[in-house]
C-alpha cells in the first residue's frame, strides 16, 4: 500500500512558483506538466496531489558573477 500525500492550496503562498508534475483536467481547461503561480492552478490539482514545492536556489544572489559589463556606479 502506498502512502498518500494529502495537500491543500494553503500549504503554500499565494504568488508562489510550484510545479505541476504531471496533466489535470478541469472541465474548462486543461493543465500541462511544468511551473505555475499558486493562484493559475484548480483546488482539484492540490487535492489529487500533482503539485510540489520547487527546490530551493542554491547559492546567494550576491555571489553571481556578472560575465559582461558589470553595472556602473556612479563616483
């Protein structure tokens, strides 16, 4: 017996990016696989548990060389 993952639309903010992992049909619509804002998505997607929370970014922003010209500041 497999172990069921209960989710809700509440579990996650509401201009969150999440992933759609697989198609949901709605009887308007329907939804292929890939990344969403939390509000763009049915109650049915979160319910039948096709949703997940993207890893987090590694590394920090301040890190990220710029390979080009890199912004000027003013002196």
């Amino acid at each position: 017996m497999g172990l069921e993952r209960k989710m809700f639309r509440g579990m996650f903010a509401p201009g969150e990016v999440v992933q759609l992992r697989q198609m949901c049909f709605t009887p308007g619509r329907v939804f292929q696989p890939g990344k969403y804002i939390v509000g763009e998505l049915p109650d049915a997607a979160f319910d039948m548990g096709l949703v997940e929370r993207l890893p987090p970014v590694k590394g920090n922003s301040a890190e990220i060389q710029y390979t080009e010209n890199p912004p000027e500041t003013e002196s």
